[in-house]
C-alpha cells in the first residue's frame, strides 16, 4: 500500500504530522507493507526566492497580530510538537519560500534518501539554529542525509533541477482537492488532512487496507489543524 504525503517545510503541522503518522504506522499490523512517499507543496510560492522574515515578525503582520500575541500563537504550537517529542524553537526560526527545499526534497528521492533528508529538514529549521533558507545548510543537510554534497549544489545551482517534480506534485494536490497540508493519501483512495492524532492514521490504514478495492477517495478524521495555500496555520484553542 502506497501513502503519499504531501506537505511543506514551513508547515509546522506538517512536522507534527509527520511524527503522529510515523507514530500510526508503527502500529499498524502491515506496517512492512507500506511505501511512503513525500510530495511537494508550497504554503507562500509567491514569496520571491532570498526573502525571508522572523517567524513572529510574519505571523504578527500577516494575521493582525502583536509581537506578544503572534509569541503565544508560536508557543501553543510549540507545545502540541513537544507533546509529540519534537524540538520546536519558537524564538528565532525565520520564514521564505521552500521551493529549492522541494527540488532538492526530489533529488533525496531519486536517490533513495527523502525520508531522511525530510526529517533532517524539519529538524533544522523548527528546533535547531539552522535556516533551511541558506543554501550551503541545506547542502549540509543533504550530505547528513546520505547526498552527495557537489551534487546537491548543483541541483540548487541549476533553477531548472526537478522544478518540474515539484509543480506535478503540485498540480496533482490541486486535482484530488487538497487546500491545505499536510495531506495524507492512502493508495488514492482515502484522504486525511490535517495533523490527525495518531489513532486516526492507524483506523485510516486498516480501513485502506481492507477495502482495497474501493476506488473513490474518501476522506477519513473530522477537522485537524493544517497550514492552507495562504500559508494560515490554524492553531488549536486548548
């Protein structure tokens, strides 16, 4: 069974996400049989390359907010991450466009390393001193993750390097409706959005594996919070 995840960098949900997934698939009885694959999707694409902002200095403008409010924003979240055994830093971190994080995201999966490069990513810019923004970081990052360090580089040197990959995976989100990440996809056929507890993601697989012959996509879970394509974090009251 495939799952394909789609989601963004800059989505702290998508970092919670991932870990309350992982947590589902561990228990999930054919965990062995599942293959995980990561998709691309931009929260601020219109963001030009180089412009980057202090998280609560973006979050305060883009919601209305003062400095002390858009710091509480950050802090619940931080919570909810360090419920899950995640780092999450909430001084500091800054914001810009992700779309050489994809490209490069798609080099780590032609070569077998998306996975680790996805978690080292995540790790670096939401609980280390390290902005995923700086080119020669993410060259790092990519060496960490098995990569070749010149052959990273010069997929970042090169603007044209697996662009293509991110705006397919793109374009499919918008086909099967997915406005927000992250977005989990079992075998296209059922949907979850948002960062579900990890109990959902496990009745989600069951179900998926059981009716596989179904053929329409279904979403499985209620509401859980998510990042939309205005790069808007919903952020839950208690």
């Amino acid at each position: 069974m495939r799952v394909e995840i789609w989601s963004d960098i800059a989505c702290p949900w998508c970092y919670i996400g991932k870990a309350r997934f992982e947590k589902g698939l561990a228990e999930f009885a054919h965990r062995d049989e599942v293959e995980v694959v990561h998709r691309s999707f931009e929260l601020d694409p219109s963001r030009a390359k180089g412009d980057t902002a202090l998280v609560i200095d973006m979050l305060a403008e883009k919601y209305g907010r003062s400095r002390e409010e858009a710091a509480a924003m950050e802090a619940n979240v931080a919570a909810n991450a360090q419920s899950e055994g995640l780092g999450y830093r909430t001084e500091g971190r800054d914001h810009g466009n992700t779309f050489d994080i994809h490209r490069l995201l798609h080099l780590a999966k032609a070569r077998g390393r998306q996975d680790e490069l996805l978690t080292l990513a995540y790790r670096a810019n939401f609980a280390e001193e390290r902005s995923v923004f700086d080119a020669e970081v993410l060259v790092a990052l990519a060496e960490e993750a098995g990569l070749d360090a010149d052959e990273a580089r010069a997929v970042l040197a090169d603007p044209e390097a697996y662009a293509e990959d991110v705006r397919t995976d793109e374009r499919e989100a918008a086909e099967l409706g997915a406005n927000a990440v992250p977005f989990f996809v079992l075998d296209r056929r059922y949907g979850i959005s948002g960062g579900q507890p990890s109990e959902i993601f496990v009745q989600a697989l069951e179900q998926a594996w059981k009716d596989r012959p179904a053929t329409a996509l279904t979403t499985v879970g209620g509401d859980a919070a998510a990042c939309d394509t205005d790069g808007a974090c919903e952020v839950p009251q208690s």
